[in-house]
C-alpha cells in the first residue's frame, strides 16, 4: 500500500510539473511569447515604439524589393548570393552583415542537411 502511494504521489508530481510548465491562453497573445519580437506596450512611449518599429518594416520592405529588382534575372544559389549582397550593401555596416547572412546560411544549409538525412 505505501509503495502504491509513492508512485502515485510521484505521477502527479509529474503530471502538474509538466502542465504547469505549459502557457496559458490568456499569455498566447502577450509580446513575450512570440520570441524574438518585442512588445511595445512595454515601452515607455508605445507610440513612438510602433512608428519607429513600422518605419523599420518599411525600410527593410523597401530594401528588399530593390534588391529583388536587381537579382530577378538570377536563379537558386545565386539569387541567394546576389539577395545577400544586395540585402548588405544597403545596411550600415556591409562587412558584418555579410559575415551574418553567411552565418545564418551555413546553419540552414547543416540544418536541411541533417533533416535530408533522417
């Protein structure tokens, strides 16, 4: 009897570890928990924080659309080349933002590697 009740002790324990550790619905639409972007109803002045954040979009959107222009020509590999290089030339500082993009494509490309192989 005691060692049934040891196990079922432990089972529950379990059991409200692992829903506990689940979000709410109420957190689902918080800025937190959609990962890296960032919740401007926290900020100081939530105003200013979505124009600067919109004006960012913007520009991003615009940027891409040139360079989009400029490597339509171009297809697989090297549009992706060109797009980085485009992308880059626009930003403040080309030699880290080319050093990145690089990054993030050797990780992709280990990643799709890896689930090519499963």
């Amino acid at each position: 009897m005691r060692i049934a009740t040891i196990i079922t002790s432990a089972c529950l324990l379990a059991a409200t570890t692992a829903l506990h550790a689940q979000t709410s619905p109420a957190d689902a639409g918080k800025g937190a928990s959609k990962g890296r972007h960032y919740d401007c109803s926290q900020a100081k002045d939530p105003k200013a924080c979505e124009e600067r954040r919109t004006a960012g979009r913007e520009k991003i959107k615009a940027a891409h659309d040139k360079a989009s222009k400029a490597c339509e020509s171009q297809k697989g590999d090297a549009r992706h080349d060109c797009m980085r290089k485009e992308m880059c030339a626009q930003s403040k500082d080309p030699a880290t933002c080319e050093a990145r993009a690089q990054k993030r494509a050797d990780s992709h490309k280990q990643r799709r590697e890896q689930s090519d192989k499963k």
